[in-house]
C-alpha cells in the first residue's frame, strides 16, 4: 500500500485540497498533502466556495494552506496524484530523474470517469468536481488497502 500521497492541481486551491481531504477519509492512517504546480496562492486556505461545498458534505478543509511543489515531494511520497493532465505533464517536467514517487492521474482509480477532474474555479461546478473526487478517493482506498 502507497502510505504517502500527494495531490496536486495547479493552485492548490480547489481540487487538490479536496483530493487530499477526501484522500484522509478514505484511508486513514496513511499520510496525505496537497500542492500546486504554480505558486499564486501560496500560503491561502481553499477557495470559499470550494470549503463551502466540501463542508455540505463534511469535509472540512479550512486548516489547509495552500503550498508549491517542491523537488523533495518526489521523494517524499510513494504516490503523487494529478487532478489534470496539463499538472500530470508539469510534474513530469520538473519530476528528478531518480525520484522515488509515481506519478497518475486523480482519476485513474475509476474505470468510467474522465481523464480530468475539471477546475471548478473558472466552472463553478464544486459539487460535481466533489462528486468526482469522492468516488476516485474511493477507489485509491480500495486499490491501495
């Protein structure tokens, strides 16, 4: 079983605070974080209406702080999760060639989603991007137990 897994979009802002919230749900016990590829929001809790979605569904995200990917997570964890494959491809660009981390996308768990967990701050669909992420957090925990 992967014990650590990092989700990643590219704020950290949305999705992959949620990945990881949702991540800790479903595997407790295992160590969980989340990043961004861009720096913008370092610092910054989860955007509003993200942390009002999740909480509708009791998942509170209010104590994440956004942060950048750093050259150690790819060592640091055995698993590093992209919610997109733009943030798939930035990983693998600046991913060091003996790191120790793999590399998926969020939504490879299920066999019938789509290949991308969509950004729900320029879509405003945060309970379908949650909908999404719950069931893929589902089945990372079954994969991975």
């Amino acid at each position: 079983m992967s014990k650590s897994i990092l989700c990643v979009c590219l704020g950290n802002i949305c999705r992959s605070p949620t990945g990881e919230a949702l991540l800790r749900a479903a595997l407790p016990g295992a160590r969980i974080d989340s990043a961004g590829t861009a720096g913008w929001h370092v610092g910054k809790p989860p955007y509003g209406p993200m942390q009002a979605a999740a909480r509708e569904r009791g998942y509170d995200l209010s104590a994440q702080r956004a942060r950048q990917v750093t050259t150690d997570d790819f060592y640091r964890f055995d698993l590093i999760l992209a919610m997109d494959s733009s943030n798939l491809e930035d990983l693998q660009a600046i991913r060091p060639t003996d790191a120790t981390a793999e590399l998926s996308l969020y939504l490879s768990a299920l066999a019938d989603a789509p290949r991308d967990v969509p950004d729900p701050y320029y879509t405003r669909d945060f309970d379908g991007v949650l909908t999404l992420i719950e069931k893929a957090a589902g089945a990372w925990a079954e994969k991975l137990v």
